[in-house]
C-alpha cells in the first residue's frame, strides 16, 4: 500500500481538504475530495438545464465548479485555485495554526509538587517541538521547558510557596519551512495555601504490666497525611514519646513504673496542619513478673537483723540482666518487699523493714528480674522477741529496761545480757541501802529547833530560795 493509500493518511489530507474547502467557500463534500479521492466532482454536481420563461433564447447551465484543491507533500498547507470559469489568479494558501491547552490544579498546599499538563493540536499533522511553562507570582517567577510527544509534554514545580500563581504555556513552533508557529495557552490561576488545621483525636487504651517490667502504649491519632509526634507525661515528667504514621499508631516506650495505678497525660502539639489534642490513659502496675525457668537460677543471699513485726532483712544476689529492675517477693502470701535496679554486672541490694504484722516462723523471699525473668531465692527465718523479766515494785520498774524501738534492732542475745545486767543493779542497790541504814537512822533522831527550822519558797526568778520564820 502506498503513502497516499494509507487509511490514516488519507483521512489526515480529507481533514485539511475540508478546512480549505469551507474557507475557500466551495461546494459540498463530493466537491472538495480531489481525483485520488475517487470523486469526479463535475459529473455528480451536472445538472439539467433550467429554463427561465423571462428570458428569451435558450436555457442556460448555472456554473457550479468547485474550487481545485491540492494538498502540499506536508500535508499542512493547502493551495486553493480559483473555480472554473471564475477568475483567475494565484492560488490560495491556508496557513498551519496550532491550539496549545494546559490542565493544572486549581489549588496546592505549601510545599507540594505541582504538575501542569500541556497538549498542542495542530490543523494538519501533530505538532513537534517544545513547550515553556511559566508559574508567576508577584516578582516570583519560576519557567520550566519540555519537549513535546505525540503533542503532549507534562512540567512539574516543586516546592512552591504559599501565593497566588498564574501558569501559562508557551507553544515554541517548529523551525522549518511551513512549520506550525508559536502559540500560548490561556493562563491558568492556581492557589497555593495551607488549609485549615485539622481536629484531631487521640486513643489510647489502658495497659497492666507486672512490678518491674516497662510497659508501653500504642497512641492512635486520627486525621489525614504525616501526622505530628505525641508525647506522654506523669504530671510534669514527661516518660516518652513517638510518631504515628499514616497506617499505624504511635509505639511509646516507658520506663518502669512503681508499682499502683499511675494516670498519664498523652498529648500532641499543634502545628500548621493539626490542633492540639489531650487524653488520658491508666497504667496499672503490679503483680510478680514471669519467671525465665521452674527453677531459680540466679544466686541470692539474705541476713535479718530483728525479731518479726520489726526486723529488718538485707537482700543481695546477682545474675541478673545489667539495668534491669529487680522485684523482691516474700512468701508464703507473695508480698512485695521492694524494687531495686540491677548494676551492670547483674548485681542488686535491698535492705527493707519486713512487713508490718510479720509472725515469727520460716518464709523464703524470691527475687526476679522485670524484664529477664531470672530469679533467685532464698529461705529466712524469723523469731519473736523473748519476754524480758521485770522487778517487782513502783520505784524499780524502769531499771534496766531497754531504750525505746531497741526491741526492733536488737538480737534475743543482746535480751538476755541486759536482763542480767538489770539484776546486778539492783543487787548493789540494795546492798548500799542496807549500809547506809544506821546513818539515816541517826539522822532522823536528831531535833530540830523551832529557830533552825527554814522553809523553801519559790523564788522570784523561777528558782528557790530558804527562809525561816
């Protein structure tokens, strides 16, 4: 099949045939097809002759012959010859013209990347070459050029701040003979603004962690793109803080808490994009942690200085994870003793009051690590402090008892070596008595005259003075 033969060749020169036709202001569509096309135009558009009963002589033939087309080898410019019989001259060009449409948004936020879309349509064959897009804003002007495919090129701009901006694209033509010219589209106004910050919402459910175990909550915040980063606080301490993204919640670690129940305050900040926004969330600590193994693996060691309801027993162990918080329990009851942070080595200490109400008898403390799991333990034996005996009598009930809340810190041996130093004293107090006896006798027989006998009175600066009377 030739050039000329091709479907779409054929219907590109009919396209431009028609144009020049309609401009040239010929006759219908048989009329402007050209003898390639298979139309003999002077025979369809023949027609009798008409006769006119006002005029003498015989009838005449109107002349209706089309214009002669040719299209030219580039199919852009088309010659128009005048009519048969019509006047004669030389022949009529039409000239190529090219529409150049751009598409944008119509509106941006600060900082998006803007693509303008840019398409060029010829009246011939589809226009080549490049194209210039001008963003401009007051003095600001940002340019980008393209090159055409298949008459569509697409720019983009980047980055582009808040304002007002006329787009325009600018078709550059084609350089050779017969080429389309230069074109521009219609400007286009495209608004670049932040919006309206966003409400949004936070949630976070309440979370239960075992004494010495860090918990962490999952904080999600509605609203739409990146979102801001929340922070969680106890008071004015602040324990953490992550970012959401689009898909997933934000991952706040915290550290260990004290055992009990602790209320935090789960809050973002506002930004150009989002309100502020504040919640409450409940974390609950308290409970054993969960053993790494059936059997303890970590050595501990216990003293206890005291009888029960007041002694007081030091706890030391290791094998531990380095950091980690350590919970000591003591049973039988599970009871919480207290927590202690483990050195780097896996070493810890506690010294701590056993538990108001303590009987005497066998118990075993276990301590274990929060976050590894290892543990230890360790058995102890509590006793209740031996009676101490007491003298008979108002005036001896207080020798040799013991200071006050020494019972708490003191040994059933340091009892029995006060109770005998209580009866040595009172054995040499009675002995200096019984000596003493026939002085304090003699003494009270002696008489007193009525003119030695003085009186106390008070003083007048508080103390004492004699006088007699």
């Amino acid at each position: 099949m030739s050039t000329d033969q091709h479907p779409a060749a054929w219907l590109r020169r009919a396209v431009a045939v028609l144009a020049v036709t309609a401009a040239a202001g010929g006759g219908g569509l048989c009329a402007a097809l050209p003898a390639w096309a298979g139309a003999d135009p002077v025979a369809e558009q023949s027609a009798p002759p008409v006769a006119d009963p006002a005029a003498p002589g015989p009838p005449t033939t109107p002349d209706i012959s089309p214009p002669v087309v040719t299209l030219l080898p580039d199919d852009r410019l088309a010659a128009v010859s005048p009519a048969a019989g019509g006047p004669t001259g030389s022949p009529t060009l039409v000239a190529p013209q090219a529409d150049v449409l751009l598409t944008a948004p119509d509106a941006a936020v600060p900082g998006a990347r803007v693509v303008v879309v840019v398409t060029v349509v010829g009246n011939g064959a589809t226009p080549g070459g490049t194209v210039e897009v001008v963003a401009t804003s007051g003095d600001e002007v940002r340019a980008t050029t393209t090159a055409l495919a298949d008459g569509r090129a697409s720019a983009a701009f980047e980055s582009l701040p808040a304002g007002t901006w006329t787009v325009e694209a600018s078709y550059l033509g084609e350089a050779d003979a017969g080429g389309y010219p230069p074109a521009r589209s219609a400007p286009h106004v495209l608004v670049v603004a932040a919006p309206a910050p966003q409400a949004v919402t936070l949630t976070a459910a309440p979370v239960t962690v075992t004494v010495g175990t860090p918990a962490h909550l999952l904080v999600f915040l509605s609203g739409w793109g990146d979102k801001p980063s929340v922070t969680v606080r106890e008071g004015d301490s602040p324990l953490g803080s992550g970012t959401p993204t689009v898909s997933f919640p934000a991952r706040v670690d915290l550290p260990v808490l004290s055992p009990g129940t602790h209320t935090l305050v789960v809050e973002s900040a506002a930004d150009e994009r989002f309100l502020a926004a504040t919640t409450t969330v409940v974390v609950t600590v308290v409970g054993e942690p969960p053993r790494s193994s059936p059997t303890p693996g970590s050595p501990l060691a216990a003293s206890l200085t005291g009888p029960a309801a007041s002694g007081t027993v030091t706890l030391v162990g290791g094998g531990v994870r380095g950091g980690e918080t350590v919970a000591y329990f003591l049973y039988p009851g599970g009871v919480l003793l207290g927590t202690a942070v483990a050195d780097a080595d896996g070493g810890h200490r506690l010294s701590v009051p056993l538990p108001p109400g303590t009987a005497a008898g066998a118990y075993s403390v276990v301590a274990i690590g929060g976050s590894s799991g290892q543990w230890g333990e360790v058995a102890i034996t509590v006793t209740a402090p031996p009676a101490v005996p007491r003298p008979a009598g108002r005036e001896m009930s207080t020798v040799g008892a013991p200071a006050r809340g020494a019972v708490g810190t003191a040994s059933p041996a340091t009892h029995l070596a006060a109770s005998g130093a209580d009866l040595r004293s009172i054995a040499a107090l009675t002995a200096a008595l019984v000596a003493g006896g026939g002085a304090l006798l003699a003494l009270g027989r002696r008489p007193v005259s009525a003119s030695r006998r003085t009186d106390v009175r008070p003083g007048r600066h508080g103390g004492h003075e004699a006088g007699g009377r």
